[in-house]
C-alpha cells in the first residue's frame, strides 16, 4: 500500500515531515488523569484513592489534563475541551465517568457512552460522539451496584440504570476542523434524541495546564475577554512561551472566568491561595455562585457558557474558532461550515486512496472508524520521575526515604505525544501495547509510528540497563520482547509503501534492541540454559500463579511463552541484522549471533524428558516449575502458553541468503560441529526457495494443531481461546502452602 498517494491530507503529512507543524494540535488531552500514578503522592502507593474522580473537578493536576473531547497543543500548554449540564447533575460533565479499580466487580470500568468517529493523522479533520442523559447521572448507582456485584456477575452499566429510557439524552457531536495548523474550527452540533424540548447548558472550555503552582516565580499564564466582532466574543490567551492565541466564541454569550488551582478548602478545609480555582465554573453554572467566577474577565480557565433549547428531534450548533491569528476587520466565522465541510470532504479522499479496493462499504467504515479510534487515542504523556520521586521525599543518589514504585527509574522524562491503550481505562502507555498500536498507525502515518518506536529505545525512556519500561504502575515489570518484531514489521511497511526502507531507523533501533535482548539474557534466563522467566508478560490472567509475584512454592517458573518470545526476539534480530548488512557487512557476525541465540533456544524448548517444557504424551508445551529442592513439575494447563512457539517462525529470501554469505557460512560451520542443534529446529526450503526456520517441526506443529483446531478446546466461534475449554470440566488443580490454586 503506497502513502505517496496525492490527497490533500497526505500532502498535509509530509508538509508536517518537512517542519509545518499540522500535528502541533491534537487529540493530545486524556480521558483520565485522576486514578494515574503520576497523580499519585500518596505514602502507601494507592493512586486509586488518593486522587479519586470527586476531587478531579476541584483539584489541579501536576503531570496533564483531562476532558470531555478535548485538544491540545503538542507540550499540553493550552487545552480545550466541553463541559455538559443538564440542569439535573449535580455536577458539570467535564471529564468522562467511571469506576476505580477497587469500585468495579471487574476493575476500573468507564461508564459512558462516546464514540470516535473520525480523524485524520495531522487532525485536520476531527469527529467525535458523546451521548449525554437528559435525566441526572447516576453517578452513586452505579457505584454502590458494581461494588455489590461478584466477579462471576455481570457489570452493571450506564444503559441498565434507565437513563436513556425514552431516548432522553443528546447527541453531541464535536468536529475540529484546521484552516491551518493552528487555525481551528470547532464546531458543536446537539441532538435531541427525546420526544420532548431540552434544555443544556453548553460549556466550551480553555485552559493552562498548571505549571506554576509547582515553579515559585515562573511566570503564570492569562486568558483575558476582549473586544470581539459584532455577533460574538473574543478570549486572548497569552503565554510566555506559546505566545497568544485567541478563541473566537459565536455570539454573545457569558464568558465565565476563574483559575486552575486547587480549592483546598472543599478538599481539606486549608485557606485557597486565591478567590478562584478550578471548579469555580462549576459552582457558577451548578449551584448557582457567581462570586466563584471573576468579574473582572481574566484567569487561566475560562469557559462560553451557551444555555439553549433543543426541540424534539432538532438540533443546535455552536461555533468556535482557536487560531493564532491576531484578530482583525474580518469575521472569524465567514465561511465556516464550509471550510468545516471541506475538511470533512479531503477525509473521506484520504481514507478512500489508503482502503483496499477490494473492501465492501462496511469493511471500509470499519477500518476508517477503527484508524480514527488509533489517531483519537494519542495523548501527551508526562512524567518527570526526578522529580516525582524526590517530591516523595526520595533521593535519586540514594536508596533512602521516597517511594518504592519505580526507584529504579530517576533517569525517566517522558513528556511526549504517545499512543495510549485507552485514554480513559488505561491512559498509560504500555510499551508491549504500543508496538502493536505501531503497525496499525503505519497505514496512516509511518513517521509517527517509526516515532513511537523510537520512543521507547531512546535514553529517557529504556533504562541504561536495556529494559524496555513496562508502564507507570511498575515500569520494572516484564512485557513479551515485541519491539524487534515491530520494527521490522513497519520498515518492510516502509519499504512497501514509499518503495524504500529507512536503514537509518533499522540501524539506530538495533544497537538499543541489542542492549535488550542482553537485558534479557542476564536478567531472565537464570542458569544460562536458555530457558526464560518472565513474569506478567500480559498473559497474566491464564497462570496457576500470579508470575509477576514470588512463587507460593518457592523456586522458579521456567515459562514455555517467554522462552519461545526469545527465540522470537531472536528470529527478529536475526532479520534485522541480514537487512543492514546487506548495505553493512559489519552485521554479518551479529546476524551469526543471533542464529546461535535461535538454536540453542530451540534446543532448550524442544527437549525431551520429564524435566522438559514439551509434554510428548498431551502433545502441548507447558511452563514447569522448578522447586528449591532441584525437582520440577510440570503445570499442565492448556492455554495461549504452550501455542506461542508456534509464533517463532521466520522466512529469508533467496536474495538475502547470496547477499550474506558469510552469515550462511558461520549457520553452516555451526550446524556441522554441533548437527544436535539443528536437530532441534526446523530449517527447510518451500515455495520460490524461500527458507524457513521455526521453533516448532511439522510434526509437532501437527499435534498443537489439533489441539488448537478443536471446538472443543482452543477453537470458538470467535477466535482462538486464551485458555483450553477442556479446563471447563477438568479444571487444573495445584496444592500449596495449604492453598489451592486453580485454572
């Protein structure tokens, strides 16, 4: 799929490459940063309950900004997002709301209705949908139900309360649309979906991310009122740094200021540094104070508050305009809808020229709605762990006092545009995550995606011992080596589409891939055997045992998945290594390394005996566990664990192998003094002479297979099982320390 295609929005993509700043404003704003552990400043680590969702309207946040489908720029200096009121809520709806971890029968839960309609990769054209009630929010319902709940019951959500019976609620539907990079268009369309009129109060909001309140003497930020065009009303933004901008409001409503700081008198009963803080708009529109409000028109949150009628069926639109354009003579919502439209037009021709031809009208608004839902997902991310972990009361020099999270992490300052899992449930980056998000952004934008990549091996980010960080809830936490994997996939992605590889990329990636794959090496393979631990490695839900935890048995696990993620890892390594030195022939020895690698792994995995991860009776890998008295056991469960080193498989090319020889001469000299590792691997010729090399032989592959194939075990309606239904009516069954553990 080539992306040097001549659309408008891919025109826009490399004009951004080129240092026109399209994507300095984005989708960049959380759903949640409440809850997170760069929130937390609590003794015992509780980031759940130290900054809970009723504090996040009244307390300022130290490390990001949360909204209702909101912008930002690229460093979260500026921020826009709405604030909602029904008349019934006790509270403004400015940030979506959900359960804590400990509030939800299945864990932290988001209980709201939103959908991502629409982005393109420089956010020239933006859609978004949120499905407000007419009647309150049941914001204790849902709390009390769900924590009443078992985790064998089902959720209980928002739909079940009865809140949209009728169709009572709104539609609200929020479209950015860029003029230029920042020239932005909002528009607000509301819906009644009800059989009667509705009022809403609609809140458009801007404000500074509070970093002065952390920084005596830095300079703070202002938004001021100002003169407006007839018809509407002007907001100046000014900022040292960012400069001014400004936000044109459609006609003349109330502009509503106050400031981003903490109202320590709801939260603690302390003195507030000034008359004003963050949830003085609130109080305004909600309970009615307008004293919580400045009069004189300045602060550093503002917010139009526009209050209508919405016939049944009908709709109402409010318009914005956030530019950094000096107002002047000409109307700022001349043409408008137009350019609005335009942008939406110059959408549907980017996603039309990306989509194959071959795909029926569903499966094209499926993947544009899905590629929408990836661009939505970016989010800036800050987390500046010097200076976290001295505000514990820590010590970067010394082990001393602080906190125990992430100690090991003080050379951490993330403070980038980062694709998110989710930016309500998850609005962390999970770096394991992040290398499969990658392979999807590359449909839409490969440099953003070889960034994301970047991201991780760069020196703020992997530690100086080569880990890779897991996420902020324990950065020292084990993920499956994936990275290699990713970064290979997008540079044949590169290849493909712009007829060209980036070897600079591959080169810079390799070094820090290496510092990993060592990091593993030393760390997780504990006898020099090649048999790998790993701990979480995301599968933690299908295990006898927690395994980021101390096993109750005492020992180890020796795991079938992380060992057969090496022998992926290596198999990546291997590629790369071949592809630069193709250009590089200094990489011949590497690529002959990670062969070793490959081969004693395959040997480890593959041994028979009553000690080995190979069952030969069930035809399965399993993980075994080695006790402290030298025995091992195997854990004979039937999951996602023993199918994975079905996943080391690699392919080279006939052109590759006469563009190395060297390399095929060190394979071949190996094979020869040592034929007992290739027995172990299999290593065969298919069609147009490709070579394949894989962890599994056919006959094993076969065996699996079946197992894998069969309704009655891995194969569903929906895929293939995490975990065998032969567990179902056999469940497995493990005693220790007077415990049972069972799957």
């Amino acid at each position: 799929m080539r992306q040097d295609l001549g659309t408008a929005e891919h025109k826009r993509v490399k004009e951004d490459a080129l240092g026109t700043p399209w994507k300095k404003w984005g989708p960049y704003l959380s759903e949640r940063q409440w809850g997170t552990v760069r929130e937390d400043y609590s003794a015992d680590g509780d980031a759940w309950n130290h900054f809970p969702h009723d504090q996040a309207r009244s307390r300022a946040y130290r490390s990001g900004e949360d909204g209702l489908a909101g912008i930002s720029d690229d460093t979260q200096t500026l921020c826009f997002a709405l604030a909602l009121w029904n008349g019934q809520d006790p509270i403004l709806k400015e940030r979506l709301f959900g359960l804590s971890n400990g509030e939800g029968n299945h864990g932290e839960d988001v209980k709201e209705y939103y959908f991502y309609l629409d982005n393109t990769p420089t956010h020239s054209y933006m859609q978004y949908l949120y499905k407000y009630p007419q009647r309150a929010y049941p914001y204790a319902n849902l709390v009390e139900t769900n924590r009443r709940r078992s985790r064998q019951e089902l959720e209980y959500e928002l739909i079940d309360t009865g809140v949209f019976a009728d169709d009572r609620y709104f539609d609200v539907v929020v479209e950015y649309a860029k003029t230029a990079p920042e020239d932005i268009l909002i528009r607000i369309t509301v819906a009644n979906r009800g059989s009667e009129p509705a009022h809403i109060h609609v809140l458009p909001t801007l404000w500074f991310r509070n970093v002065w309140t952390w920084a005596p003497g830095a300079p703070k930020p202002v938004l001021r009122g100002m003169e407006g065009q007839k018809g509407a009303r002007t907001v100046m933004a000014s900022h040292g740094e960012l400069g001014d901008r400004w936000l044109h409001v459609d006609g003349e409503v109330p502009l509503l200021f106050t400031e981003n700081e903490t109202n320590s008198q709801r939260l603690s009963g302390a003195a507030n540094a000034g008359p004003y803080t963050k949830d003085g708009i609130n109080d305004c529109v909600v309970l009615g104070r307008s004293e919580a409000v400045n009069p004189a028109g300045s602060g550093t949150k503002m917010a139009a508050h526009y209050t209508v009628e919405v016939p049944p069926g009908g709709t109402q639109v409010v318009r914005l305009r956030l530019t950094d354009r000096a107002p002047n003579a000409t109307d700022p919502f001349a043409g408008f809808d137009e350019s609005v439209d335009v942008r939406k037009r110059e959408a549907d021709e980017f996603y039309a020229a990306i989509t194959p031809a071959s795909a029926t009208e569903d499966q094209a608004r499926v993947m544009r709605q899905a590629l929408a839902g990836m661009l939505w997902s970016k989010q800036f991310y800050l987390f500046e762990l010097d200076r976290w972990i001295v505000d514990h009361g820590g010590d970067l020099f010394s082990s001393s006092g602080g906190p125990t999270r992430n100690r090991d992490w003080g050379h951490m300052v993330n403070a980038d545009i980062i694709s998110m899992p989710d930016k309500w449930e998850y609005p962390w980056y999970a770096a394991w995550d992040l290398a499969f998000h990658t392979i999807a952004l590359s449909l839409v934008d490969l440099d953003f995606a070889k960034q994301q990549l970047d991201l991780m091996l760069g020196q703020l980010y992997q530690h100086p011992s080569g880990q890779i960080p897991a996420y902020e809830w324990n950065f020292s936490d084990v993920n499956p080596p994936v990275h290699a994997w990713a970064t290979l996939a997008v540079y044949r992605f590169e290849q493909a589409a712009r007829g060209k590889g980036d070897l600079a990329f591959l080169k810079r990636s390799f070094g820090k891939l290496m510092a990993n794959f060592t990091w593993w090496v030393n760390r997780k393979d504990r006898f020099g055997k090649n048999v790998f631990e790993g701990g979480f490695l995301g599968l933690d839900n299908i295990g006898v045992f927690d395994r980021s935890a101390p096993l109750p048995t005492g020992g180890y696990l020796e795991q079938a998945d992380g060992t057969a993620w090496m022998a992926f890892f290596s198999q990546n390594m291997l590629e790369l290594a071949i592809e630069i030195a193709v250009c590089d022939p200094s990489y011949e020895p590497l690529a002959a390394k990670f062969i070793d690698h490959l081969l004693w792994i395959a040997h480890a995995v593959n041994h028979v005996g009553p000690d080995g991860m190979w069952d030969e009776e069930d035809g399965f890998f399993y993980d075994v566990l080695r006790l402290p008295d030298g025995s091992a056991k195997r854990l004979k469960v039937r999951s996602m664990v023993g199918l994975l080193p079905l996943c080391a498989t690699s392919i080279t090319e006939p052109w590759q192998r006469d563009m190395v020889p060297a390399v095929m001469q060190l394979f071949n000299e190996r094979t020869q003094r040592m034929p007992g590792l290739l027995a172990n691997v299999y290593a065969g010729r298919g069609h147009a002479d490709r070579g394949l090399m894989a962890l599994v032989g056919p006959e094993r592959l076969r065996r699996i297979l079946t197992r894998m194939l069969d309704e009655r075990e891995f194969l569903s309606p929906h895929g293939i099982r995490a975990v065998s239904r032969y567990h179902l009516a056999h469940p497995y069954v493990f005693q220790a320390g007077g415990r049972e553990y069972r799957v």
